[in-house]
C-alpha cells in the first residue's frame, strides 16, 4: 500500500470533495486526485458534481472500494475529515501513509488563542494565506503556506453597469464576520448587487454557478467585498485575474494583496471605503486603471502554474520525509 511514485508514475492523491473551486484549481496539476462518492452525497461525499469542468483526473470511488486503492498521499481539508472520515473509509494502512491537511479559513473561536484541531506531528499543516498561519496556534512540526492560484478567463473587465457586485454564499446567515451588516449600510448608498448561495431572501440575485460568474461579474463596474475576517476569498483573486477593481477592508490577508488607490480600494474606514466606490461609479477610466493593475497583481501572485508547483513539492517533499522516517524506524527496529 506504501507505494512511493517513480518518475514515471503520477502521483496519486486522495481527499475529500469539500471546497469546489479549490479542488477544481488543486486538480489543474500533473497527478490524479481520487475523491468518495456515496448516492446520497453529503459534505465531502458529492463526487465531481456538475458545478465544475473538473477534468480526468478527479476520480470517484465509492466508498466501499475506497480501503482497496493504493494512494500516494491523503489530503485532509476539514475538521471532520481529520477526526471522522478517515476513520470510517480509511483502511488502517492507508491512514499510515503521508498526509496533509490544508486549512482553508481562519481560526474561527479566537483570532490569535485558537489551537489548530489538527495536531498529529506526522501530518503536513497547509495554510492558504500566511495570516492564518499567523493567526493560527499550530502545535505540529511541518506548517507551510501555499498562496492561491487561479486559471486565467476569456471573459476580461468591461464594467459597463453602473453597479458594484458583492459575490458572498449565505453573506446574512453568517453575521457580522462576513460583514452582511456593512452590505445593508453600502446598498442603502451604492447600486450594489447581492449573489451567492442563500441570498435570494435578503435581496440578492441568488447563486451564479461558478463557470458562468466570470462573463457575469466583468460588467460590474468594481467587486465590493465586505468580509471583516476569514480567509483570502477566491471569488475576489479572480475577479481581481479579470481586471475588474476590488474594494474591501484592510484586514486579514487582503492587505498583502490591495494597495490602496493602486490596485483597488482597501480600508477599515467604511465611509471612505463608500465613497472610493461613488468615486469608481463616477470615473470608469480609473475603474479600468485600478482593476489593470490589480490583475498584474494576479497574474504574478496567484497563478495557476506556481499554484499547482507549490502542491506538488508538498507532496514529493512529505512523501520523502514520510519514507526517510519510515526507514530509520525500521532500521533502528532491526538493531533493537
């Protein structure tokens, strides 16, 4: 089961269906990603789904055949997977081969005193922005961060409505923390428009599935994104590889991300915030400006051939340490 890949054989990576856009960027690299499937789905459990033009190598198993495929790598990305199902579908030898776990948000009960869930010394810890990682109290040896990256779009910025675009799943049902009350204060001001999972019963235009939001979203005229804390949002990396300008608040990692009047709008001051975007309304040619220089940004930051690079040296690299470890084990058994 332990099998180390050779040069000629692709790597084998098995996880969980649990962030679509992340799996669909993930899949983009030169391995094969196997993740379960059961008839009635669930977290974790849909399989590839129809969202995503997932390409052929994401792979459903259904779980009952899960304990007899041979795997390179186990990719944890969510509490349940760590403490749950890999306990559940995972044969013992599977769960002793290399693994990772990539934490996709912030620490969620308190921002600097949260001790990551995750806390076996064998396993990889990935975060996706180097403020969780900040943020986060990680008690394992191996943490790294891998940036995001994106695919590039044929569907560039035109910004002809005179609208900003909010593009947050279940923005109200998730408080203040996604900031539905800084949408309430802004579309009380501002033409903005709501979409996202969830949104229809505040006002909003509903879910725009993910391949139809790129040519959707380039005729807004800027992207407001009102979260005061979570995770670097994909939904604004690619807005931001299209050209079009963000506006958002000056916390967590979007303040490596956003210069102020550069590439975008970035403040904790509301209000000024407010007014960057009467200003964007106004004046298309500087919309067009900031959005340029926002997906400069983009492109060198978070694209997708560095994105897929950083994950396949994580693999190779805890494969590696995985099997040095192993062998001195065993040889240290042997003189035992």
């Amino acid at each position: 089961m332990n099998r180390i890949p050779s040069d000629n054989n692709r790597l084998r990576i098995f996880t969980w269906h649990i962030h679509g856009s992340y799996l669909f960027y993930l899949s983009q690299g030169d391995y094969d990603i196997y993740i379960p499937v059961t008839p009635s789905g669930g977290e974790g459990y849909y399989g590839r789904g129809q969202t995503f033009p997932f390409g052929p190598n994401v792979i459903e198993v259904p779980v009952p055949l899960v304990k007899e495929m041979d795997f390179d790598c186990i990719l944890f990305q969510s509490v349940r997977n760590f403490s749950l199902d890999q306990y559940e579908i995972l044969s013992e030898a599977q769960r002793r081969l290399p693994r990772i776990y990539v934490e996709h948000n912030t620490p969620d009960v308190h921002p600097t005193n949260t001790r990551h869930p995750m806390n076996d010394p064998d396993v990889c810890l990935v975060h996706v922005t180097h403020f969780n990682k900040l943020m986060y109290h990680n008690e394992v040896p191996m943490v790294r961060v891998i940036d995001h990256g994106i695919t590039a779009t044929d569907h560039d910025y035109t910004g002809e409505l005179e609208r900003g675009l909010v593009i947050v799943n279940h923005l109200h049902e998730r408080g203040r923390k996604l900031g539905g009350d800084l949408y309430d204060i802004v579309s009380k001001q501002l033409p903005v428009d709501l979409v996202g999972m969830g949104t229809q019963p505040y006002g909003g235009l509903g879910e725009v599935l993910h391949p139809q939001l790129p040519a959707f979203r380039a005729r807004y005229r800027f992207i407001f994104n009102p979260i005061r804390y979570t995770s670097l949002g994909l939904a604004v990396l690619e807005a931001m590889h299209q050209g079009i300008p963000v506006v958002a608040l000056a916390t967590t990692e979007y303040v490596t991300v956003i210069k102020d009047g550069i590439s975008g709008f970035i403040h904790t001051n509301i209000d000024y915030l407010i007014s960057k975007m009467k200003l964007l309304l106004q004046n298309p040619s500087l919309a067009r400006e900031l959005g340029q220089n926002g997906k400069v940004t983009a492109e060198e930051r978070f694209n997708i051939q560095r994105f897929v690079n950083d994950w396949q040296e994580c693999f190779l690299q805890t494969i590696h340490i995985h099997k040095s470890k192993h062998t001195y084990e065993t040889q240290n058994s042997i003189y035992q």
